[in-house]
C-alpha cells in the first residue's frame, strides 16, 4: 500500500518536473517561462518529498520535508517575483503576440517607483500634480 | 512492480531528462535572466533527484543536503536580481 502510494506520488512529482523543463525549453518568452517554470517545478518537488516522507515514515524526515516544502513554497513566489523585476528594469522583451503590457510607463526610470501616473507624458504629470503625492 | 525498479527506470531517467533539458536553456538562454532561472531550476531538480536517491540508498541523512540546497538556489536568485537591478540603475 505504501510502496504503490510512493510510486505514484514519485510519478506525478517526475512528470510535473518534466513539464517544468519543456515549459522552459519551449516558451517564447522570458515571462512565459518564468511562469511555466515557478509553477509546476515547486508542485513536482513537493510530490517527490512527500514520497520519501511516506518511505522513511519517521518523525524526524517527516519533519524535515515538511521543513523543506514550507521554505519552497514560501521563497519561490518571492524569487520569482524579483527576478521578473529585474529583468522587467532591463528590459527583456515581451512576446511580440504579447497583447498588452500593464506595466508600460508606469515606473519611475531613476527610482523604480511604481505610481499610476503616466511618466512618459510630462504634460500629464503636470496636469494631475493637483492630487497631493501620496509618500 | 519493485519500487526500487521503478525509482531507477522511470524517475530518475524522467529527471535526468529534464536537466537535460534545462542545461539547453542554460547554454543558449538569450539574455542573462534567462540563466538565472535556469539555474534556479537546475538547482530545484537537484534536491528532487537527491530525495529520490535517499529513498534507493535507504539513507535519509540526504535530505539534509536538499535543505542547503533549497537555501542557496533562493539566495543567489535573489542576489542576481539584487545585483542586476542595481546594475541598471547606476549605468
């Protein structure tokens, strides 16, 4: 029973790896791949610890895969967070099928202050200095 | 089916596939982000192929490792970020 519950949980963990890696492999885009990537590497990661967790069945490597999963599932939302920043400041493109990009004019270029106001057209940032800046 | 069969035959060449394939996006990767994730990725698939092989080895000290691991692939993700950041705002 466990050995078959070892067996898939590996399996579903493997097969998620494997889309992780196509993902990144195949996607035009560095955002696509980030998104690809971040996604299905932590769920398969999780379901191969877990298997080793059901193997072993003591506290101690339990504990420690519960240790191991926290910290994934905490740390890569914010890793990949950061690094879509960066590479959003030096300017990787987007897909050229890209329909819209949200972000576009919207951080401050010395800063990297993100305001709703548009900082490419200085008249307009004129035009609404009447609303006291929010700091 | 052994499940030790199993872990050798079907997991781990599963695996070794996929860092296979990640190395490609490490090599050509257009732009440096590209590496970073990369990298990241081959880190993470580190710590599943080294929790599969606590299980064939039987020895579960192993997943000590994977911790480390765990703890450096977000360290340097978000020193290259830091960095490439900074890099952009001072040039």
């Amino acid at each position: 029973m466990a050995e078959w519950s070892i067996i898939i949980l590996s399996a579903f963990g493997a097969v998620f790896i494997l889309l992780a890696a196509i993902g990144i492999v195949r996607m035009p885009d560095f955002y696509l791949r980030l998104s690809a990537t971040t996604k299905a590497a932590t769920l398969g990661i999780g379901l191969i610890l877990v298997s080793s967790a059901v193997y072993f069945q003591e506290l101690s490597v339990t504990s420690r895969v519960f240790a191991i999963i926290c910290f994934l599932i905490l740390t890569a939302p914010v890793a990949a967070h950061m690094i879509g920043r960066a590479s959003y400041f030096i300017g990787t493109e987007l897909w050229k099928k890209s329909v819209i990009d949200e972000l576009e004019g919207k951080y401050e270029k010395d800063t990297h202050i993100l305001r709703s106001k548009d900082h490419k057209d200085p008249s307009k940032v004129i035009a609404d200095d009447k609303i006291p800046d929010e700091e | 089916m052994n499940l030790y069969n199993f872990l050798y035959f079907f997991v781990l060449p599963i695996l070794s596939l996929s860092v296979m394939l990640v190395f490609v996006r490490f090599i050509k990767g257009p732009s440096i982000v590209d590496r970073v994730i990369a990298l990241d990725l081959l880190i993470t698939i580190g710590i599943a192929i080294i929790a599969v092989y606590s299980i064939i080895t039987n020895q579960s000290t192993f997943l000590d490792i994977a911790m480390i691991l765990a703890l450096i692939a977000f360290l340097g993700t978000v020193a290259f970020s830091y960095y490439l950041e900074k890099r952009e705002k001072n040039g």
